[in-house]
C-alpha cells in the first residue's frame, strides 16, 4: 500500500484515484473547490461515469478514499498524480497555467523523494518544466498519460490495454509501475518527452481513422454505395481493425479537438509538416457541414422551417457537451433561420438559441424534420408512430446511422442516414 495524492478531481481525476483505491492504495484527492470535495464525501459523483458511484461509494467506505480541498495534504503522498484541465490556448496549444499554479503551490508540501505524475494531456517538454515550477531538487517527475474514454473511464483504468510511463529516474518509474500490480495492461517504459507525444499521436490517429470513415461515407452518398458494407469489408482486415469507423456528425469532447490541434501547433512550432492530422482536422469540419447540409436539404422549400434534434452530448454514455458536433451543427441550424427544439437524455440544458425539450416526442411536436445527432442506444426503442404522429414532415435525418431503418420508414417516416444512400440495398453478404 502507498500513500497517493490526486490533484484534480475531474474525470480523470476522480477516476485515478477511485480506481487506485481500489487495488489497495490510500488515496487523497485535493481540488481547490470546496463545494465538490463536499459532494465527494457525500458520496455524490458530480458527472456521469458508469461505475464510478459504486467505485466512490467502496473507497469512502474502506477508507482509503479521502478528499480534501486543502492543498497541504499532498504532504503524506510519496506519488502524486497531477490530473489538472490544460485547456486550449486561442493560438491552438495547451494552455498549462492551471497546472503550474497548482504545482507551485504544493511544491513546499512534497515529502523529500516524492514521485509528481503528469497525467493532463500537456505539451511535449510540460515534465522539464514541472520540476523548475516545483523549485525542488529532492523529487521526481513522470509523465503517465492517461487513455481514458469518458463514460467507461473506470473500466479504461482497470483493464487498459496499456500503461505508458516516461521517466528520467528509473526509481521513480518503477515507483510508478508498482501502482498498477496486479492490471493486465503491457507496462511501457520511456523518456518522458516520448510518454507526453504518444498521447497526441494516439488521439491524432483515432480522430483520422474516424475522419476517413467519414470521407468514406460522403462518397457512399455521392455513389450509392453503402457504408456498412464498405466498414465491414474493411475492417475484417485485422491491419485496420472494426473500431473508431463508425460515421458520425464528426468527432468532438475533451480531447479529440483540442489533442489534435495542439499536435498541429507543435509541428508548426518544429517546422514540421503533418498533413494527414491536417487532413483529419478539415475533414472534421466537412463532415459538420455535410450533416447541415443533408438536415437543410430536407427542409427545402419549408417556410420557417423546426427541427427536433436527439442527442446533444458528443457521444452516448457521457453528459458533457464539450466541443461537442451535435452542438456546432444545431448552432450552425440556428444560424441559418431554422428553428430547433432539442432533446437529450444526459444534457437538460441544451443549446442557446434553441428551445429544449424534457421528452422525446414532445420535441417532435410539429417538427419539420428530426435529426439524431447522438448515437444515445435508448433512441432505437422509442415508438416511431408516435414520433410521425406528432412530426408535421416525413424526414428524420439520422446523423449517427443509430435508428432502424425499416421501423423509421414503416411508419410512412422518410430515413436519411450516413453513407446509406440505397437503403434497402443489403449488406455485403459476411456471416459475423
Ligand atoms: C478519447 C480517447 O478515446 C481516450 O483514449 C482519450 O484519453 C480521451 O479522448 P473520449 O473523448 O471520451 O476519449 O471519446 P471517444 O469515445 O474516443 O470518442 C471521441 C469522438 O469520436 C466522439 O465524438 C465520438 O462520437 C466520435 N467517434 C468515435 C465517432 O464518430 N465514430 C467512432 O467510430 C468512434
């Protein structure tokens, strides 16, 4: 058992050290909000993430999870894993000003060897620049990225394909390895700068393997070709695998934005070139418009046209609207003189300039089209008769090929997905 600090208690946050807690550690988490680490005692989980309730419930219990808004109770850690926001800078960088803060802040707190663990996305060269923040020459730091998808983080944790660990001091990294006894995932050891740019070149890649599929789905539409058979016959090739190819309205989050710009900056910093992250980014921002494209195309000639829109977060599972699709395609909407009534199980809020709904079939209520913008699971069972009743046009414009079809088109509804121009055309012909 070691004495673990988390600083941060965002997703991420909550998640280290949740998870840590529970193979065993004692785990203190430290965040400048008062109002959240009152919560926390109390057991509440201020977003939503599967297991974490449970997982936060088990840690108060044992006693091995505390929280505390107290800056000085890093004291007692001998590893302390900084899990601070470092959002985007207008110039497309990280901005790291919130983790420098905290990290001067606990510097005079840190016990004599103590291990500071980066696992906030940072800019390459962030674990040099830890320590002269820190202004101490008795600890270490690591950069420990972290790969956690929000909405199934916990799982992400405990059973992660990978550990990565950029170290200068071999002690510090395996101060670091020990954490993870026991997990499945292949331990992988580096210099730190290398740790630091394999998280952006991870999240670069997913985010243009999900713009390819994209593309792909555009010339589906141009062809009449169908984008489920072309994703299956490629992706039995075990060299591009199935997963990250399932059209969308384009990616967004935490982390695909703002990862992959900040990849761009750091080339443009180097002189280098990357145009396939290039690629992926411009692509993203075709694919926003092709979605408005295909919603303003079944509304042409509507007089002051309404859309219903379902779904608002930027994947299912989560209940953040960070840099989120659903949200720039109903902006974009709005913009151009529609009028929209949204609808999202997680997001109650919606979108300014738009009318929210606390159902489903009341935001369909006298809607000129429906576009479906999250590929929320509990959408596929709603009843598509009572959705025609109250829809005043025939097109529903399913940005996340997510309904089904023929149930969509049974009740006399027009079905327009992605890539899926001849609808009834039938898949190619693979046995799963
Ligand atoms: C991502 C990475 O997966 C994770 O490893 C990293 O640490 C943080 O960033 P997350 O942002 O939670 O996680 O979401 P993810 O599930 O990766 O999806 C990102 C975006 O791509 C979403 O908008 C999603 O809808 C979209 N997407 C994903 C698709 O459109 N199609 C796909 O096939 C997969």
């Amino acid at each position: 058992m070691t004495h673990l600090a988390i600083v941060g208690t965002g997703y991420v946050g909550l998640t280290v050290g949740a998870c840590l807690a529970h193979l065993g550690h004692e785990v203190c988490c430290v965040d400048s909000d008062a109002d959240k680490i009152r919560s926390l005692r109390a057991g509440q989980v201020p977003f939503l993430e599967q297991e974490m309730p449970e997982l936060l419930e088990e840690g108060l219990a044992s006693g091995r999870l505390t929280f505390s808004a107290d800056p000085g109770a890093v004291a007692r850690a001998e590893v302390i894993f900084l899990c601070l926001p470092t959002p985007q800078s207008p110039e497309g960088n990280l901005n790291t000003a919130v983790l420098e803060s905290a990290v001067r802040k606990l510097g005079p707190s840190l016990a004599p060897g103590a291990v500071l663990v980066t696992k906030s996305t940072v800019p390459v060269g962030t674990h040099r620049r830890v320590l002269e923040w820190v202004g101490r020459t008795d600890v270490h730091a690591v950069s420990n990225p972290e790969f956690l998808r929000e909405g199934t983080a916990v799982r992400d944790f405990l059973e992660g394909d990978r550990i990565v660990i950029g170290a200068a001091s071999e002690d510090a990294a395996d101060a670091v390895a020990a954490l993870y006894q026991g997990l499945r995932g292949t331990v992988l050891r580096t210099d730190p700068a290398s740790a630091e740019l394999l998280k952006f070149a991870a999240n670069a890649f997913l985010a243009t393997k999900v713009s390819f599929a994209n593309e792909i789905s555009r010339l589906c539409d141009g062809l009449g070709a169908s984008i489920d058979a072309v994703i299956r016959g490629i992706g039995a090739d075990p060299r591009i695998g199935r997963s990250f190819l399932e059209p969308g309205p384009g990616w967004g989050g935490s982390c695909f934005p703002k990862d992959t710009s900040a990849l761009a900056y750091l080339a443009r910093e180097h002189n280098v070139d990357l145009p396939v992250v290039a690629g992926a980014i411009e692509g993203n921002e075709l694919q926003f418009e092709h979605v408005v494209q295909k919603v303003l195309a079944s509304l042409a000639e509507t007089p002051s046209p309404h859309v219903a829109v379902w779904g608002l977060t930027y994947k299912a599972g989560t209940d953040d609207l960070r840099d989120s699709p659903a949200v720039r395609i109903v902006s974009r909407l709005i913009e151009r003189g529609v009028r929209v009534t949204t609808y999202d199980p997680a997001a109650p809020r919606g979108v300014p300039g738009a009318a929210t709904s606390s159902d489903p079939y009341s935001a369909c209520a006298g809607a000129d089209a429906l576009v479906v913008l999250t590929e929320w699971p509990a959408f596929r069972s709603l009843d598509m008769r009572v959705v025609a009743r109250r829809m005043h046009g025939r097109d529903v414009v399913d940005a996340r090929n997510l309904l089904d079809a023929q149930a969509v088109s049974a009740v006399g509804l027009h079905y327009v997905a992605l890539g899926r121009s001849m609808v009834s055309a039938p898949l190619l012909a693979v046995s799963a």
